[in-house]
C-alpha cells in the first residue's frame, strides 16, 4: 500500500475528533491514512463511530476538530459536491422518480457533459455491473440485488477516484451477500479506485479488504490486513470482536524475550506469546483460536505446558468438529478439528491434555 | 397439491372446493357474511351522507332546470299556447287568454300568482307588476265580452307579443332558462344570445372567483413550501412546536380572525398606521387593502395556508434525507440537488395541497363577504344573495352546479396531467 511505502497519504484523518452533541465525543482523535488505490474497511460494533467517519469524509458531518486531506489537499471546508467522491448508500438512495438511465445521467449532467458522451458512460456503466437491459426501468420495479448493483454503478459512473460505501449489502441476504461482495471487490481490483468500506460483518471486511480498521468507542482499536487481524490481534477488543476466540484470564508470572508463563485462575500455568504485558504480575487475558488448540501427542509442540481438559460436549459440522471443553475453570472453551480421515471423535466426559504453539496464545491486555 | 382432500382437481376449467361446490361460489358466500358486516359498520354514515350531501346536491342539480311553476299554476293557458307559433307577430287566440283568466282565478284562490309573477319576472323583466295589475281587474272582468281586450285593457302591455312568447318558452316542466341566464346568456327570438355588455355578471364573476383562487392558492404554495420544508427537517420536538403554532389559527373563530384582518388592514388600521409612522406612505395615500380584492387574497391566503402546510409536511417527512445526500455526493449543488430530486419526489403534497387550498377557496364565501367589497368577492356570494335576499333559487342552482361543473373540470384536468394517484393527502 501507498502508506507503507511511506508516500503521502491519499486520504489522510489526523487527530479527526466529532461530537454532535458538545457532550460526549464520537469519534476520538481519529488517525488514518488510507493510500491510493486501497481498499480499507471499518469494521465494528454498532454505535462505534464508523457512518459519522465516512460522513465527514463525504461533508455531510463537519469535524468538530482535527483536518481531513483529500490528496493532499484539506477538505474541511469544501462543501460535498465539490469533493467528487462517490458514495453508496445503504437504503441505496436511487432517485425513485427517474429511470436508472437518468439515475445513472444524474451525475454526468450536473458535469454538464455532453449528450453523447454521457450516453456512452452510462452503457459502460450499466454494463460493467450486468443491468445492461434495465437501463428503462424504475427502481421500485427492481430487486434488492438490482437495486444495489444500479447504486454501485452510479456512484462509479462518474469515475471518482474514491468511493465510499456504507453497509451497502446490508439489506441483501447471505447468498446474493457474498456474491455480491466478489463484484465489489473485482470491480475495485479493475477500476483502481479508492475505497472505504463500512460495515459490521467481519467475514464481509476479511474477505474484501486490503486493511481493516476496527473501530470500538470512537477510537481505531487496530490497522491491519485482514490475516494480522485475525491472525496477531494486538488488543482483546480485537481478538474478540473478529472471529471465534477462546479467553483465559490470568497473570504473568515471567516474561523472557517472546515468551511468557503466564498462571492461570485455578493455578494451572501456560506458555504463551507477550504481546500487551510488559512485566511480571501484569494481569491478562491469554487468547487462543479454537483451531489451533490440539489434543494430540504427536501435534503438540515438546517444549510447552499442557493443560488438563474435559469434554463437555461434541458437534458434528461437517467439514469439521466442535469440542466444547472445561478448561481451567472455562466451560465455554472450543476446540476445532478438520474432518480428516485420521481424525479422533471425542465422547462428552472424556478427560483430554491440550496444548498449542506458543505464537498461537497471546497475551492480550485485561480489559 | 398431491393431497387428494387439498382441493380437487379443476374440472371444465373451474375449481371445486372439497365439498363439491365451485371454488368462486363458496368464495363468494364465505366473504358475504364480511361484506354484511362491513356495510352494517358504514351504515349510519351512508346514511349521514346520502341524507346530508347527495340528495341536497341532486336537489340543487335539479332546481337549475326545473320549471313546474308554470304549468301547474297556468295548465289551461299553456295547453291553448301549443296551437301559437311564437315566432309570428300576432298575438295569441281568444282562447289562451280565457285559459288565462280561468288559471288566475283558481292561482289567485291558491295564492300562487305572487310567486308566478316573480317566476316570470327573472325571464321578463316587468312581469311581476303586469301579474299584479291583472289580478287587481280580475274580479272586474265581464266572462261574456272577449277576455283579450278586457286584458289589453287593464294593460296593454298584454298586446305585445313578447310577453306571451316569454310565457311559451318558459311553459316547459324544464328550463335552460336559469343555466343560461347563469352563464350570461338569454334566448331571444334569434336563438340564444349573449346577454348585453352591462348585463353581463356572473360569468366575469366565474372568471374572477377562479384566478383569485389560483391566485391564492399559488400564495399559499409560495408561503407553504418552505414552511414545510423547514418542518420536515427539523428534529421531532421542534418540528411539533412550530406545527402547533401553524395549527393556531384552527383554534380561533373564523369571524374573529376575518375580523381581526378588518382591523389590521382598514386605512385607518394598524398597518397604515405603521406605514405613515415609518414615512413609507403619506397620511393622505393611505393604502387601500380592505373591501377589495386584496383584502380577499390577504385574509383567504392566511386562513387557507394550513391547508397547504399539512400534505406538504406530510409528504416531505416521507422523504429520507439520503436523497439529497446521494445527490450531492454525485455533485449536484444544493439547489439542483432540491430542484431535481427532492422537488419532484415533493410533487404529490404539492398537487395535494393545491387541490386542497383551490377547492376550498373556490367555494369559500364568509371571508369574501367580509372583506371583499364589491372586487373581491366570489361567485359564492352571489349564490348565497340568490338564496337569501333575491329568492330565486333556480339560479341559484344553477349558478352552483355550473360551479360544481367547473370544479370536476379542473379535477379532470389535474387527473390528466399531473395523475390523481399522485396526490398524497398523509
Ligand atoms: N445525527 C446525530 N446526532 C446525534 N448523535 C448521533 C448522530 N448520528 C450518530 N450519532 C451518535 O453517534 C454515535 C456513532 O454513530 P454512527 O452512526 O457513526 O455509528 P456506526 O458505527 O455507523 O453504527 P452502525 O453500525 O449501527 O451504523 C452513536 O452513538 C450515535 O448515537
Ligand atoms: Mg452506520
């Protein structure tokens, strides 16, 4: 990405805070760089702060304090129409009293371009998201997908070089979901554009973006592509709030280079990866994904704790399976394995030993 | 539908319910009881409104023509009237005016000749005093000698064949003679006629009742749009506010609101008062703004204007502000992103609205009474002074159907254009 190669940003947030109501802020000393050509969502909770993000960046929310720089440029007080950036809504706002011919005509007419020339751009556009043969009809007489297909080729028709989407497949269901999030994403590879996504789906911001930037409280919990987050999530907000994850609270009791020991709540003491402790007796929670957890003697790692488990319950998923296990006073801690033909089922009051890499098991701040 | 007992298969094109029966027909008998019961809920208003809006306006429909005044009271004299031709100069035979004389006499026992007289007096002008002076002789007259001569000689006006023609044209059970006199018009012996210049009233009457009302409810628009507009984007509580004080008027009696526009706008009323304080008009050229046209297009406008307000608000609350949004974003300036999409998605509590503020204002006639003089008042007072003071509710009737004509006209026209479906009233 541009900003990792350290060039100037093309969308740049600094020390961006907003309150509506002069009493409570909503958007804490926001901090971003967002490079060109880059595709990076927002991602979070209901509430943290994401639309108020994007309506500033649109001008439709002035920043209460702190500069917003379009390609280089600060925006605060260019009024929208004039920032020619694109934006998909996520009721879609297609304007119900025009076809989506002059839905699509809209923007290039106010460009004051010409007859033909807008002709040809609306095909093109029309085209590129497969609604070629609707360009007569209204949008009430079209489905949801249509809909939204229509939406993302008006914000694109007047090639701006960023567009913003806020929950636009939100009102689709799973399937027409996940389809259509290829399109976005294809689109995005071909067009070059900028894009700023929102949305609180995580499988939607790991699937589609280049980084993700979760927000919680109004502030950027972490910046990360999509494997980091998942993979080495840098607080417990974020290893919680992205994926399936297992907690276990504890202690430390000492820290040597990248490892920690760390002494659980029932006594029983781990291995794991120092990531927000800093000394011994910092408190913490240790996190770990369900799939990396292992119950087998030849895949555990010689040199690490293990830790007594019993089997509370087994599922069936298919592809593979869920143990449900009582660890260190945790009832609620899963264990997933592949469906592979070696693979041992467990039985419910089973007693197991598990143990996992160190890099796995992070320790994260307490919160 | 596998299962045999869902519903049986369709035989001749017609499905069958499981007991056998056409499925429309047991369709129709389980809806019927609903429907019973849906009337019998709608009755007493059926009722309400058949007493109190149809059948008066069927009456009113049917007074604009009907004429059996004359040839229930006169029957003898319109029967001898057939054999005349009207259209020579000779007077009518001997018979019509015994005919005549018999009428009177039994009208004069039933006390109906004043009312015959001033019937025939709309069409004749002179009738009434003619009718008058006849019955005084009647008695008087010598049943053996000729009545012709008896009658020219008690008036001999009754010589001139136009009043007998205006008693054969007007010895029909029905009339045109009220809509045309209505629409400006008369029947002479050339067919039907424009009425002269100075004669002429109500269709400039029609004229005027119909560009004030546009005229004000063009006003009300101009007034109202942006009211609404500013209602419907401001957050819930203060939009509620600011409807109640749009809503204030309704809480005041129309006369002490007409009365306090009297008040406020008399030459010497508050705002000359003001004018001439501030020197922006002299003290002997105060403004005229009351008892004319003015005055009507003020007072109406004021009182109208909640009116426009209301579908409007109602209208625009249903549009989400991310249209206007959407269209900014795809870099529209404010006014062509409201021109271009929140204008028109506003157009139906603007049709709403006007249709509305039109109607009401087009049959509005308090207001136009009180403040209006003799330039702006409405077509509505001249049918309440037909009603009231002149008595001739014939034209009266006719006056009102043809404004009711007027009314389901312009409707049409609405219809046509803009489409009716497109009025949204909440
Ligand atoms: N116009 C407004 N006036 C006052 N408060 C607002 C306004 N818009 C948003 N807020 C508040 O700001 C906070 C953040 O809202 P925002 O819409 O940015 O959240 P979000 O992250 O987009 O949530 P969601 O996922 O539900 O869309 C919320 O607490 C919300 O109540
Ligand atoms: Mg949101």
């Amino acid at each position: 990405m541009a900003n990792e190669r350290g060039d100037a940003a093309f969308v740049a947030f600094e020390h961006v805070q907003k309150s509506y109501d002069g009493e409570t802020l909503v958007v804490k000393d926001l901090n971003l760089n967002i490079g060109k050509g880059e595709f990076l969502t927002m991602l979070g909770p209901s509430g943290s702060g994401k639309t108020t993000c994007l309506m500033m960046l649109a001008g439709f929310e002035t920043a209460t304090h702190g500069e917003i720089r379009l390609a280089g440029r600060p925006i605060n007080s260019v009024p929208p129409h004039k920032r020619g950036i694109g934006m998909v809504f996520q009721n879609y706002a297609l304007f119900p009293h025009m076809t989506v011919g002059e839905n699509l005509a809209f923007p290039l007419e106010v460009r004051k371009m010409s007859k033909s020339e807008i002709e040809s751009k609306v095909k093109r556009a029309l085209d590129m998201v497969q609604m070629g043969a609707f360009a007569g009809r209204r949008p009430a007489q079209m489905s949801g997908g249509q809909q939204q297909r229509i939406a993302l080729a008006r914000a694109l028709v007047f090639e701006p070089e960023l567009v913003l989407m806020d929950e636009p497949l939100g009102a689709l269901d799973k399937q027409l979901r996940e389809h259509m999030q290829f399109e976005i994403k294809h689109l995005h590879e071909r067009l070059g554009v900028t894009v700023v996504y929102v949305t609180h789906d995580q499988s939607e911001a790991l699937t589609m973006s280049d980084r993700v930037a979760v927000f919680n409280d109004g502030r950027i919990q972490q910046l990360a592509p999509p494997e980091d987050l998942y993979e080495r999530p840098t607080n417990s907000f974020v290893a919680q709030f992205i994926g399936e994850n297992n907690t276990l609270p504890g202690s430390v009791e000492a820290i040597s280079g990248d490892r920690c020991t760390v002494k659980l709540t029932d006594g029983s003491v781990i291995d794991a990866l120092p990531v927000n402790v800093s000394k011994p007796g910092d408190r913490t929670l240790v996190s770990i994904r369900p799939e990396r957890v292992e119950f087998r003697d030849d895949r555990m790692p010689a040199d690490t704790h293990k830790l007594e488990a019993e089997v509370l319950e087994f599922i069936y998923m298919g592809d593979s399976f869920r143990t449900r296990l009582r660890v260190a006073g945790n009832d609620n801690f899963i264990m997933k394995c592949r469906n592979a033909v070696d693979q041992r089922r467990l039985n419910a009051g089973e007693k197991v030993v598990i143990g996992w890499n160190v890099a796995d098991c992070r320790a994260l701040d307490a919160a | 539908m596998t299962d045999a007992t869902a519903g049986k298969p369709p035989r001749g094109g017609q499905m069958l319910a499981a007991d056998g029966t056409p499925l429309k027909v047991s369709l129709r008998r389980a809806m019927r009881a609903q429907k019973l019961r849906a009337l019998l809920l709608i009755s007493p208003l059926l009722l309400f409104v058949l007493l109190t809006f149809i059948l008066p306006i069927g009456d009113m429909l049917l007074r604009s023509v009907e004429n059996d005044i004359v040839p229930s009271t006169l029957p003898k004299t319109v029967v001898a009237l057939q054999d005349w031709d009207p259209k020579t100069s000779e007077l009518p035979g001997e018979p019509v005016f015994a005919g005549l004389h018999d009428d009177l006499v039994i009208a004069v026992e039933k006390k109906a000749n004043t009312r015959l007289g001033q019937r025939l007096n709309y069409e004749y002008s002179g009738f009434s005093s003619l009718m008058r002076g006849v019955v005084r002789d009647l008695k008087s007259m010598d049943t053996s000698r000729p009545f012709m001569e008896q009658f020219i000689e008690a008036d001999k006006k009754w010589g001139d064949p136009a009043v007998w023609r205006t008693l054969k044209t007007f010895s029909g059970e029905y009339t045109s003679g009220y809509l045309l006199n209505a629409l400006d018009m008369q029947r002479t012996e050339n067919g039907i006629q424009m009425k002269p210049e100075q004669e002429r009233i109500y269709l400039k009457l029609f004229l005027r009742t119909m560009a004030m009302s546009l005229g004000i409810t063009f006003i009300c628009l101009l007034l109202g749009y942006p009211i609404a507009f500013l209602l419907a984007s401001l957050p819930l509580r203060t939009s509620n506010l600011i409807l109640i004080l749009v809503l204030l008027p309704f809480w005041t009696s129309l006369l002490v609101r007409t009365a306090a526009w009297k008040v406020l706008l008399q030459q010497q009323g508050v705002i000359n008062d003001i004018l001439v304080w501030l020197g922006l008009v002299a003290d002997n050229a105060r403004l005229v703004m009351i008892n004319n046209a003015t005055g009507t297009t003020i007072a109406m406008t004021h009182i109208l204007l909640p009116f426009m307000i209301l579908p409007l608000f109602s209208v625009m609350k249903g549009i989400p502000p991310s249209y206007m949004r959407a269209a900014k974003s795809l870099g529209a300036n404010d006014w062509t992103a409201f021109w271009r999409v929140y204008f028109p998605q506003s157009i139906p509590g603007v049709g709403a609205g006007a249709i509305l503020c039109f109607i009401l204002a087009i049959g509005y006639y308090i207001t136009p009474e009180l403040v209006g003089g003799t330039s702006g008042v409405f077509i509505s007072n001249r049918i309440a002074y037909h009603i009231s003071t002149s008595l001739n509710w014939g034209l009266a009737a006719a006056l009102a159907t043809l404004l009711l004509v007027v009314v389901l006209a312009l409707y049409w026209t609405y219809d046509r254009i803009v489409g009716i479906d497109n009025v949204k009233l909440g």
